[in-house]
C-alpha cells in the first residue's frame, strides 16, 4: 500500500490557467496538467491507493469554495482532501468549525502564500484551535521555490510555533523535511520534536546521507512519503525514498502505516 500525503489538484475551470501560471512563476515542469482526473491517472499508473490533497487558500475570500470543492472530492477513489484556513480571516473559530462539520481530516496552511509567519499569533491561533478540534495540519515549511525571498516557515519559526501550541495531541505536518532547503536548521530546531516531515518535493534536492540521518534521529514513525504531485512525479518520489536505507518496518511506516494511524483510518 502506497499513502502520498502531499498532492495538489485545482478544479477543472481554473486548472489549465493556475498550472500555467505556477510553472512559469517556479520555473518548473508539473507531472500532471493539475486536475483531480489528472492525479488519478498518475495514481493509478504508479500504484498510489490514496492520495491527500492540500488546497492552498491565498485570500480568505476563498474559504466556501475551496472548502466546498474539498468536500466534494473528499473520501472518493482514494481521495482525501484537506480544507483551507487563511490567517486573516474574520472569523478563523467559525471558519474551522466548518471544515471539522465538512468532513475533513484536516487543513493546509502555506504561510508564504498566506504572507503571515508560522509564529505569528494569527497562524499559531488557528493551528491550536484546528488541533483541538482534533484536525491534522499540514504546512508548507521552508523556501518555496515560487516566492523565494521571504520565507514565512523557516525551522526556527516552526519550532516556536510548536512550542505555544502545547497541545500533546495536535497532529502537525510540515512538509519539505520539515523546511525545504534549510535542512540544516531543521536538524538544529525540529528534529525529535512532536511534529510529522512530509518527503515532498526533495528528489534530488535533500542529500541523501543528510536525508538518512534526519529520518533515524527524528524518528521513521513520524515521516510521511509525500510527492508534492503534480511539483514531483509521484513515480520519481516512490524510486527516491525506495532507495533509502530502512528496515521493512520503517518503509512500510512511512510509505503508508504512519499515514494511516495519522488519519484515524
Ligand atoms: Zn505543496
């Protein structure tokens, strides 16, 4: 059983212009054309039983249709959507209580997106209360190749974030390692903390000597194989983490079993 816990997909009527637009702006190729009809297609050509999506909320306005979409999609052919929160909005108490009411699992922030930092009482209030209400939450940590001169997640910012949440049974993600590129602060601020790294978007990218000691000394129960789909081909991301040193315990746990009890399935 394959678990990639880190996809994004756009509705049909936007999907053509959002993936031209995101490849030009990151300068990279995407593996699908960013449809749902799209990631099944990659899921089923690379044996991939369920993937999560994570919508990425860049105005507040956006909340009923991106939380409406994910609920639609949610919990069909190996589909799990997440929704969305923006940190300015209104009402985030009224806004998470509808995701958890929806159905869903959990939502994504990306703080670069979302121009607020991680620590930022905005964020933490919303990761805190998300947390009691006993929904996962999925960050983007680290540089984000689109917007690369700010970074609103870097892993020292993410380890105060964790240190206000105090909330022993929050279940966090932060994607990339735990911060894309800044690998080495990660091992200095977040390594063994209570927090989840999802292996998204670092074929190639992470060093692997770098990427083994990360996973022993963090734990392997609390990485989640993750593709960033359609930024990674889910086929490369499968070859990349395949390739790793682990003992059969360890790559059953991350390519599924810690997803599973993540997500209460
Ligand atoms: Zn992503």
């Amino acid at each position: 059983m394959i678990i990639d816990f880190h996809t994004h997909i756009f509705p049909d009527s936007i999907a053509e212009r959002s993936m031209d637009f995101l490849q030009k702006q990151g300068n990279v190729r995407a593996a699908t054309d960013g449809t749902l009809s799209g990631l099944k297609k990659s899921m089923k050509d690379n044996h991939i039983d369920i993937s999560v999506v994570l919508p990425v909320m860049t105005r507040p306005s956006q909340f009923d249709t991106i939380n409406r979409f994910a609920a639609e999609i949610n919990g069909k052919d190996g589909i799990i959507s997440f929704g969305g929160v923006h940190p300015d909005t209104d009402d985030y108490i009224d806004n998470l209580n509808t995701v958890k009411s929806l159905g869903l699992s959990g939502i994504k922030l990306h703080p670069d997106y979302q121009e607020t930092y991680v620590d930022d009482e905005k964020m933490v209030r919303i990761i805190r209360y998300a947390s009691e209400l006993g929904l996962i939450v999925s960050l983007h940590a680290g540089i984000d190749i689109g917007l690369p001169d700010t970074v609103y997640c870097p892993p020292r910012r993410a380890a105060n974030m964790l240190k206000q949440i105090d909330e022993p049974n929050a279940r966090i993600v932060l994607a990339h390692m735990g911060g894309y590129k800044q690998w080495d602060e990660v091992e200095e601020y977040l390594v063994g903390r209570n927090v989840w790294f999802d292996t998204g978007y670092c074929v190639n990218k992470i060093p692997a000597g770098q990427l083994g000691r990360i996973i022993k000394n963090h734990g392997a129960d609390k990485i989640l194989f993750a593709s960033d789909c359609p930024w990674e081909g889910q086929q490369e991301s499968y070859e990349f983490i395949s390739k790793l040193k682990l003992s059969e315990d360890e790559r059953d746990g991350i390519f599924f079993r810690n997803a599973l009890n993540l997500l209460g399935i």
